[in-house]
C-alpha cells in the first residue's frame, strides 16, 4: 500500500488551538469529521480541554452543567485509594470493574478551514458545545454525511448516564438542528451511509457490550434517519490479528463498483489503534464481502506514535477524488494528520486479503 503522508503532518496540533475556557489548556485537536463546503475543505475538530493543575497530583475534572451553563470542576487526588488512575483519558472508582467514572478533559467541536486542504485555520468559538444533559463530560468524534445541500453530523455524547450517539443537521456550519439522541448507551462510531439503499437508511454503529460478545461493528437500517431498526451483527474482532480487541466504523462509506468500502478502525486489546477496509455488498450492505487481513495505515510515523495516548491512528473523514482518498485521521489523542491513498489499490488489497 502507498502512503502519501502530508508533509505538513502533524497539520493541526493543540497550540493551534486557542483555549476557550478560561484556566483552561487545549490537550487534544483530533478525530475530526470531514465535510467539502463550498470551496472549502472543513475539519469538525474534536477539542479536548481541562484546567490547568499545577499540582501534578491533584486531576480536576470538568463537568459542564448544561442546565445552568456553568462548568464545574471536580478535584480527585492521585493518591485517593477511592479512584484508579490508570488512563491518561479517564479514572474510575474501585466501586466500578470496568469502565470509567470520569474524563480528565471535556471535547467540544470546533472547526478549522482550509482552501487547499492542507492549511488550516481553526474557528474562534465552538461550533458543537454541549448543549443537553446527555453531554456534559463532552461531544466527541464527530462524522458528516452529506445529502444534497444537508450535512448530518452524529458525534459521542458522553455524560455519567454512558456514552449514546447524537445527530444533527447543518447547511452551513453556523446553525444547526438537533435530532435527538440516534442509538443509546453504549454506542460509539456510527457512520450514516451517503444515500440510501432499496429505499433506507443505513448506519454502522458499535455497541460497546460488558458481558457475552465484543466490540464488534453492526448495521441497522431507517426510514427517517432517527428511528433506528433492524440491527444486524456486520463485523467482529479477529483474534490474534491488529484488531482483536475492538473494531468501529471509521469514515463515511465510500460507494465505488465493487461496493460500499468501509475503512475502519481496528485496536489491539493494548489500545494499539490502525485503520483498515472492508466492502460491503451495494445492493446489502450488510453483506461483507471483503475485509483487509492487513492494516491500511498504521501508527508509525513519530506523530503517530507518540502523543497523549500513543499508537493512535483514528480517521474519521475524508475526501474522494477519483482514484485519490485523502483520509483526515486523528494522530496520539493529539493532533490531526492527512494522508492519501488510492482506492483501486485498497480494493486490490481486498481481493488479495478476502
Ligand atoms: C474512551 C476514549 C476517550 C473518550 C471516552 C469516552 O475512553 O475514547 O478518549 O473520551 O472513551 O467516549
């Protein structure tokens, strides 16, 4: 596989983002959506936050109540024999197994701009804050798919009652209408396909299960875009393979003569993220007729590698040009990357891999 990595890469880090909650420093400008507006190319950043500690034992914790609009800042001690602090991203009581009782930071969505899709310029203001009770730990990782002049933008929304899926609607990134809440704890990575199939809707989701199964990808169709039905098991974690301990959805479904190409992502069961693909039947995609062996992208370039929680590849978008994919991915829970692949050569892999 040829990989073209930006040479601009890393091409948006945190101190190209200004913070915008005061005593507050930008830990993260990742996992961004893509979307093609106008003559622009628009990265729907993931910004993560927390306040500053200058005691490197004490972690603060931002909880944005988003009834009264004020962020709350929760103190935890490193020492406290209450909590396990064993995740730069999150901490748990002893109470919990598994799982997560707080975020050290909270993520918004911002956008940064681009005209040549390699320079960017990030947005004062937030586009997507948390706005309902369903997000005040944050909104997280967001995809767009494009219908005619609409874009649907479905994002984590992360409180203490789990993690569900939200959507929203956009014609120009300044306004937007909420859909409500699409899938329900826990349920991350969900793509809306770009149009429908025999008259659906469809979505990939990952429900993310704790007790029989794993976290594998499945498929559900609608009439609407927000009644979600008909959930099919699609894909599962491969033992002993780059993605046996969790696998999800990662860019828009990209239509080309073969099928429906998915390019997910995959992680080891050490949190070692790569992306790989798989094609769908285009007249069922619940079908997979193909699935990569191999990783398309993995961590291995500095940036790639090293970062706030390293080994971490997370595409979320890209865009299509003929045979070219410029895939926008996430880099270390850190900064954004691009590279470009060639579709003919990922199908080819899929054929060889199937
Ligand atoms: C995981 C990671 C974090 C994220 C939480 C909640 O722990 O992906 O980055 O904040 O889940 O979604």
């Amino acid at each position: 596989m040829n990989i073209y990595r930006y040479e601009e890469n890393p091409m948006i880090t945190p101190v190209d983002v200004k913070p915008y909650h005061e005593g507050f420093e930008v830990i993260g400008a990742f996992n961004a959506g893509v979307a093609k507006y106008k003559d622009e190319v628009l990265l729907l950043l993931r910004v993560a936050e927390r306040p500053i500690s200058e005691n490197p034992d004490i972690v603060k914790v931002p909880i944005y109540n988003t009834e009264s609009k004020e962020m709350i800042i929760k103190e935890f001690d490193k020492n406290d024999k209450n909590y396990i602090f064993d995740d730069p991203r999150t901490f748990r009581s002893t109470d919990k197994v598994e799982g997560f009782s707080y975020l050290t930071s909270l993520s918004y969505i911002r956008i940064a701009r681009s005209k040549d899709g390699r320079n960017f310029t990030v947005d004062s203001e937030p586009f997507l804050y948390p706005f309902n009770e369903y997000q005040s730990f944050g909104i997280e990782d967001a995809r767009v798919t494009q219908m005619g002049d609409t874009y649907y933008i479905n994002f984590s929304s992360v409180s203490e009652v789990g993690v569900c899926d939200s959507l929203v609607s956009t014609k120009d990134f300044v306004t937007f209408t909420d859909k409500g809440n699409i899938f329900a704890p826990e349920n991350k990575d969900v793509l809306i396909f770009p149009e429908k199939v025999n008259g659906l809707y469809y979505a990939l989701h990952r429900p993310s299960l704790k007790s029989i199964g794993n976290y594998d990808m499945w498929i559900a169709t609608s009439p609407d875009l927000q009644h979600w039905g008909n959930h099919k098991h699609l894909a599962g974690v491969r033992e002993g393979h780059w993605d046996n301990g969790r696998i999800g959805g990662g860019l828009v479904p990209i239509k080309t003569e073969k099928g429906w190409l998915e390019i997910y992502h995959g992680a080891t069961s050490e949190s070692r993220y790569c992306m790989g693909a798989m094609l769908l039947d285009l007249e069922n995609p619940t079908k997979v007729i193909a699935r990569t062996k191999t990783p398309i992208l993995e961590p291995e370039a500095e940036y790639e590698k090293k970062g706030f929680f390293g080994e971490v590849v997370f595409g979320c978008g890209g865009i299509v040009n003929e045979d070219i994919l410029q895939m926008y991915y996430g880099v270390s829970d850190t900064s954004m990357a691009c590279c470009e692949l060639s579709i003919q050569e990922i199908l080819k892999q899929l054929e060889e891999e199937m």
